[in-house]
C-alpha cells in the first residue's frame, strides 16, 4: 500500500515499515524476500526470539551478499583475462596482414 510518493507501507516478519525509494516494485520484492527468509529461519528454528530471526537471517543475507561478490569477482577476472587473450591473438592476425 502506497502513503505518500515514492514511500511504500511493507510488512516484514509481521510487523509494518514505511520504506522510501524510488521504485516501489523493487522495494516490495526486497522486502518480500526478507520477509520470506525471516520465515524460512523461523520454521527451521524451534522457540526463537524475533530478534535472533532477525541476526540469523541477516548473517544469511550477508554471507549470500558475499559469495556472490567472490563469484562476481572471479567472473570479472576470467573475463579480464580471456579479453586479454584475445586482444593478444587480434593483434597477432593483424601483424601477420
């Protein structure tokens, strides 16, 4: 539900946020998907505080947030380096013209 512009009303764990940004769908998404970790981790952990959901599901999103930058970063460097080959192997034709 929008309040005003570019503010969107969310509902994470069962309790409501009034998020502000530029893109109310993406917002929405994101929180969604919080909301569905949260429960995720609340399902799988018996008598858990709201709060210790909350620090596990944040741990979670932060090791996702950091194999996916390692990952990031390995593609970024195979990519440098097959660039780099081929510029070599470009260069090579062209000399040979």
């Amino acid at each position: 539900m929008t309040t005003e512009p570019n503010t969107l009303s969310v509902t994470i764990f069962g309790s409501e946020y009034k998020i502000k940004g530029a893109d109310p769908d993406y917002i929405g998404e994101v929180a969604a998907y919080v909301d569905a970790k949260m429960r995720e981790l609340e399902r799988r952990l018996s008598a858990a505080t709201p709060t210790r959901i909350a620090i596990l599901t944040s741990l979670n999103l932060a090791d996702e947030l950091f194999r996916e930058r390692e990952q990031n970063g390995k593609l970024l460097s195979d990519l440098t380096g097959k660039a780099r080959s081929l510029s070599l192997t470009l260069d090579a034709c062209l000399r040979e013209e």
